[in-house]
C-alpha cells in the first residue's frame, strides 16, 4: 500500500523528505491533520471508532464484573454479630471500569454529533428538525441513563456489602448484589454506543443537507445580483 494512502487512513498529512545520509533516499514525514486553528481535527469515521471502542470496552467489564460476581458470603458467628466473610474478588472495580467507559462513551457520543468537522459548524437546531436524529438522540441519552444505574446501582451495593460486613442481624445470610444487574447495564451500555453511531449517522446526512441548502441559497442570491446588473447595463447602454 502507497505511504501516501496510509497516511490518509491514518489521519496523517505530511510531505516527502530527504535523508541526510543519503540524499537519494525520500522517506515521508507525516503529523497528524489539524484544523485551521491548529488543534487536532477528527473525522466522523475516527469519533465513530472511538464511541465503539469505549461501549465495547464498557460491555467486556461489565459482563466479566457479573460473571466474577460471588453468590453470597460466608457467615462467621461471633458474640452477639455475625462477621460476613466474601471471597476476593473484582467486582466492584470492574464494574467502576464498566461505568467509567460507559461515560466516555457517551461524552465522545454527544460531542460528535455537534464537532465542526472540517472546520465546518452547524446549528444544533438544524439537527433537531430532523425527526429522525431526534428520536434516535433522545433514546441514546435514555439508554445511557439507565446503563448507568444498571452498573453503578450494584456495583454501590457491593461495595457496601464488603465495607459493612459485620451485623447484629444473626440470622443474615451474607447476601451480595443483586445478580443479573451487571450484565443488564453491560448490554445496555453496548446498545447506548450503537445508538450514539446511529445519531452520528443521522447527523452526517442532516449536516449534508444543510451544507447543500445554504450553498444552493447562496448561488441563488448570487445569480439574481448578476441578473439585475445584466438588465441595469443594458438600460443604461439602451438609453445612451
């Protein structure tokens, strides 16, 4: 494959350079593209993949934090508590991971809809009247929402159960959190990534349709102006 076409791939621009010890000899010097502010510019494909990674990532913690997840504890009888004794495991800091991604996921999400690509702006009204993006928009705000609650609620849970291990309640049975949440929040919090992509989709064609109805408004006003300068210089060559 061309360097020049990988770089593209990339996300790279950069020129052809000579080496010092061999004149001849070209190699390509590449950096990563930037707006003309010179701060790094994303492109759609790019935001796409990172939203993607993090919800993928986010489900891997989140299934591995439900399926390492204990039953219960074992109660340890003492005077008048019962001690609760849980296996090591990692659970809550999987499931901390799980919402940590979920969250990343879905700030790269919000904010690629509204990123000026290629130096490009667009009111965020202009999105909103397309019903399309916003149905879409809203549910990946919702199923983000309830991914959240989903991963963090027993991930809390657990956390408290093996900080407050000791009970007066002699007939506890050392429970732990409540099974089946994690791996919901897990799927949840996938889905919440792909419904991001797709708001991101609607957006692309929404930012298209804008770009070309000002463009089309702008060469409209400019052929009317030309228009009524053609029919004022031959008033005034007619009247001569």
């Amino acid at each position: 494959m061309p360097l020049g076409i990988l770089g593209n791939i990339l996300g790279l621009d950069g020129g052809w350079i000579r080496t010092r010890d061999d004149p001849g000899c070209k190699v390509l010097k590449t950096r990563p593209r930037r707006d003309s502010g010179g701060a790094m510019a994303f492109t759609a494909k790019q935001m796409s993949l990172i939203v993607a990674t993090f919800g993928v990532l986010s489900f891997i913690f989140g299934v591995v934090a439900e399926n390492k997840k204990p039953a219960s504890g074992t109660p340890i009888t003492g005077k008048d508590v019962v001690i609760c004794k849980y296996p090591s495991d990692p659970t809550v800091v999987l499931g901390y991971l799980s919402a940590a991604f979920l969250i990343a996921s879905t700030v790269a999400g919000y904010l690629s809809l509204f990123y000026p690509y290629k130096g490009k702006s667009i009111p965020q009204s202009a999105l909103f009247r397309s019903p399309s993006f916003t149905v879409f928009f809203n549910i990946a705000l919702g199923t983000a929402g309830l991914a959240a609650a989903f991963l963090l609620w027993p991930t809390i849970t657990e956390q408290l159960h093996l900080l407050r291990n000791v009970h007066h309640n002699l007939e506890t049975t050392c429970p732990t959190a409540k099974t089946g949440l994690l791996g919901g929040g897990a799927f949840l919090s996938l889905d919440a990534s792909l419904f991001w992509l797709v708001s991101l989709m609607l957006a692309d064609n929404a930012r298209e349709d804008y770009f070309d109805e000002v463009e089309s408004g702008g060469k409209g006003e400019h052929g009317h102006v030309q228009a009524t300068d053609y029919e004022a210089d031959g008033a005034l060559k007619h009247t001569a």
